[in-house]
C-alpha cells in the first residue's frame, strides 16, 4: 500500500489521536461521565447503588447476630428494635436483616462476576469475528446463532443439575451464556471502526492484527461496553433471583434475594416481613441499575456529543 506524504501525515495524527497521544482531543469517557453528572435520575441512582453496596459490605459487621446463627428466643418474630432484629427473624430464628445484607452481597458477587465473564468473552469474540471477516466471520455468528437457539434458563439449570449446584458454577453458568449479545454488539462496532483512517495507519504501520484489535478496536469500543455491562447486571441479578426461586441458585448456608423472597413468598400470611425486606431491597438494587444504564446510554450516544 503507497500513500502520498499529506496521506500518511493525516493517517498518522489520526493513529496518535486514537491512542491518546494529542493533548487537543477530549476522552470520550470524561465528556461522558461529565453528561452523566447531569442527569439526576442517574446521579440518585447511583447514590442509591453505593449505599447498597457499602450495607453489603459493611454492614453484617455492624448487626448483634450473624446471618446463619438462629435465635433460639424468636423464631419467625416481627421486626423488633430492642431485641436486635432490625427485620425480624425466619421460621429458624435467624435474624432477617444479616440475611438480606448477606443475601444482597452474594446476588451482587454473582452478577459482578458474570458480567465481567459475558463482557471479556464477547469484546474479545465480536471484535475478531468483526476484523477477521469474511468466512471466519460467518462460522463465528453461526456458532452464537446457534446458542441463541438454545433455551437460555433450561442450559443454565441443566448445568447446575449435572455439574452440582453451588455459587462458584452459577457464575460460571450465567457469564458464558450471557456474552452472544455482547458480541453481536461488538462485531457490528468493529466492522465500523476497522474502516476508519487511524486502523488504516495502523495497518500500514506494519502492526498484527491482534495488536490493532487490542490497541485500536477495543479501546474505541468503550461506550457500548459500559452500557452493556450496566444493564446486564440487573438482568443476571434477575435471572440469580429466578434460578434461587425455583431452587437451582444458591444453596443453603450461603442466601440470596431470590432465595430469601422464595422463602417469604411461602411465609407471607404469617411473616410478611420476611418477603417485604429482600423485595425493597432487590427493587432498589434493580431500579438503580437500570436507571445508571440508562443514564450512561444518554451519555455515550453519539448524537449527544
């Protein structure tokens, strides 16, 4: 490939541009983030996010009793504040509020980790599937039609039927289900961007192709990363919630939301303070999130900019 002097100069101040190296240019995450700091439903949101995760983090430490450890003097009490327990306690005497403090840990463990999984697997499928093309392309989307086609909750509750039902396999079962759509996203970003003049300059360049993807594909695949990941943590929190009510999710010592509702929902003419509390907070985990998706959307969408 021969390019004329004006050419390759442009070519080349787009590269350094993509990489960060001209001071005159503005991160797209930082004007993103500014747009962010306007939006109050998403500020309020993520406000509400930090409180619940700082109470799941820190606050068992703080409760008179530990979250498996039953009362022998209450089961299945009201709410009481002199006694300790701030939400009650269930049918075992074990007191409510450590329970749903340790339950929201655990469904934000799950979620986090199987985000992190779908979204590694589908930037690095869809970005190759996206710079290779061509037949390799082709085979690559098949193989995600073809998982498509597989019924999402039966996969993953079969999975835990035949490998053993425990946390570590429901992150391992939901993350690398949840990647096809991250990489349909990608793979239609990189068929983009691999046309623009900077990964042109790069390829004359001389640089591999792997390189170009790391360097240049991924890095300009920022925006619709973060809005991915932002809504799918509601959704697999979800899906955690559904698989722990139906009795595939977390497993006993260990609780969650989804398990702590299931147990309420079977309780609730009797303790409807054990359904109450896990739903308020599972509503405000998932109400959060999605409104911090939906502002970061808002934020990265290019006709904003």
């Amino acid at each position: 490939m021969i390019l004329n002097p004006a050419k390759k100069e442009l070519l080349v101040a787009e590269l350094l541009e993509a990489e960060g190296l001209t001071g005159e240019s503005r991160s797209l995450t930082v004007d993103a983030l500014r747009r962010l700091s306007r939006n109050k439903a998403a500020v309020a949101a993520v406000v509400v996010l930090v409180l619940l995760v700082l109470a799941a983090l820190f606050g068992p430490y703080f409760l008179p009793f530990n979250y498996e450890d039953p009362d022998w003097a209450a089961f299945r009490a009201p709410p009481d504040l002199s006694a300790g327990h701030y939400f009650g306690t269930d049918a075992n005497g074990r007191d409510l509020a450590a329970r749903v403090l340790y339950g929201t840990r655990v469904s934000l463990a799950v979620a986090v980790t199987a985000t992190f999984v779908s979204v590694f697997i589908g930037v690095l499928y869809g970005a190759v599937a996206g710079y290779v093309g061509g037949k390799v392309d082709a085979v690559m989307m098949r193989f995600v039609d073809i998982m498509y086609a597989l019924p999402y909750i039966l996969f993953v509750i079969l999975l835990m039927v035949v490998f053993g039902r425990n946390v570590y396999l429901l992150f391992a079962a939901i993350g690398a289900l949840e990647w096809l759509t991250m990489a349909r996203i990608v793979r239609g970003q990189t068929l983009s961007i691999k046309q623009r003049e900077f990964v042109e300059a790069a390829r004359a360049s001389g640089q591999k192709p792997f390189k170009i993807i790391v360097r240049h594909i991924i890095p300009n695949l920022v925006g619709p990363v973060v809005i991915f990941a932002a809504l799918t943590v509601p959704e697999i929190i979800a899906t955690e919630s559904f698989l722990s009510y139906l009795g595939f999710g977390v497993q006993e010592p260990l609780t969650s939301l989804g398990t702590l509702i299931a147990e309420g929902a079977n309780a609730i003419e009797s303790g409807p303070w054990l359904l109450v509390f896990p739903a308020i907070f599972l509503v405000s985990l998932l109400m959060s999130l999605l409104f911090i998706g939906d502002g970061l959307r808002d934020a990265f969408d290019p006709k904003d900019r």
